[in-house]
C-alpha cells in the first residue's frame, strides 16, 4: 500500500457546481456503490438512484483524489460548529486498495483541526468500510435499520487519526 501522506498533493475540494466535475463525481460514485450495493447483497441501494441533478444540489463539501487529470475517489463532508460528519466515501474499483480511502479519511484533519467529533455511517455488512473505519479509530456508536432494511453502523471518534504523525 502506498504511504498516504504521499497523496497529499493529489487531494483538492473540488465543487460540484460545476457540471464537468460532478459528472466525474457522478460516475465515480455510480462505480463504487455499484460494488457495495453488491458486496452488501442490496438490489435497490439508496445511494444508486441519486442523480446528476440531485448530486449538483448537494449542500455538502467535496475533497476528490485526482489522478491523471481525472477523479478517482472522493470523500464529501457536512461540518457543524465543532464536528464533521462524512457523508461520502468511494473509491473507483479500479483504484481501491491502494490506500486512498485512507489518505482521504486524514486530509480533512489537515484542513478542519478544530473539528473535535468526526461521524461516519456505512452499512454493517459493508467489511471493507467497516474494516477500514475502525482501523481509523472510529468506533460504532449505534446501529439503526433503513427503510430498505439496511442495518447501518453510525461510527464516530473523537479526532480522526494523523495518519504519519509523529507523537513524541
Ligand atoms: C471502502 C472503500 C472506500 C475503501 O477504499 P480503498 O481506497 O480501497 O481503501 P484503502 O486502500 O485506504 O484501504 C485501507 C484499509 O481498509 C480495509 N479495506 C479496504 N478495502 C477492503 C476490502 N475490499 N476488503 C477488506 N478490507 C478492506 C483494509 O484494512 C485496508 O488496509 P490494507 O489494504 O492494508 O489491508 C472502497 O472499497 C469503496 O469505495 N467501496 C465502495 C463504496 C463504499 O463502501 N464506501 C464506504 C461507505 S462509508
């Protein structure tokens, strides 16, 4: 796996009022949950009717990982007076397990260092985002049931991990 302090540079917000950058958005995030809606046995996944149109209206904030030119993967966040809650996280298939989930779960501390409470919700037999966000520090909070009858685990921490940072 690559360093993620490496990828520093490759992360930007990026915004989704523009068309071109939330139609890579778009079919990103399309990919992805494409894979969880499978991994996870869902044959109507919530996140796979959002629009382009939808997305666009979003209120939410965008960090994408580039590469070549072209985003790859991106984590979207809503932040409050003191917490941020990750409303997105997808890796496009054909770039997972490179550790860029990672390196996008630890810029935000960068940009946001007074956000003392950071909340992610997944689904619970989703093993790679389960995994991943414990292997963060996050721990679940509570679990709920979607209308869909999806169990969701809502994970929370105090302060996301600094992934490479030196605690002498
Ligand atoms: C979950 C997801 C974001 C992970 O992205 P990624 O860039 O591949 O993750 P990383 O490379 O940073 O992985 C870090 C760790 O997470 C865990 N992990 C990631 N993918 C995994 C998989 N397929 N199976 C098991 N563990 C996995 C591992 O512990 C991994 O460390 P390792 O590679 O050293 O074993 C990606 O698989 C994805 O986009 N999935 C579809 C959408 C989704 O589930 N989003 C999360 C909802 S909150």
């Amino acid at each position: 796996m690559n360093k993620p302090d490496a990828f520093t540079e490759s992360i930007a917000e990026v915004s989704v009022a523009h068309a071109s950058v939330a139609a890579e958005i778009h079919a990103v995030s399309q990919a992805a949950y494409t894979l969880e809606a499978k991994q996870i046995g869902c044959a109507d996944f919530p996140p796979l009717r959002e629009s382009l149109a939808q997305l666009q209206q979003s209120p939410d904030r965008f960090l994408g990982f580039q590469q070549s030119g072209r985003i790859v993967a991106l984590l979207s966040f809503a932040c409050s007076a003191d917490a941020l809650a990750i409303t997105r996280l997808v890796v496009d298939p054909a770039f997972q397990r490179q550790g860029i989930a990672t390196a996008l779960l630890a810029d935000p501390e960068r940009r946001f260092p007074l956000a003392s409470r950071w909340t992610v919700s997944t689904a619970a037999r989703n093993q790679p985002a389960v995994q991943l966000d414990q292997r963060l520090g996050f721990t679940t909070a509570h679990a709920t049931t979607s209308a869909e009858g999806i169990r969701l685990l809502h994970l929370t921490k105090a302060r996301i991990w600094n992934v490479g940072k030196k605690t002498s």
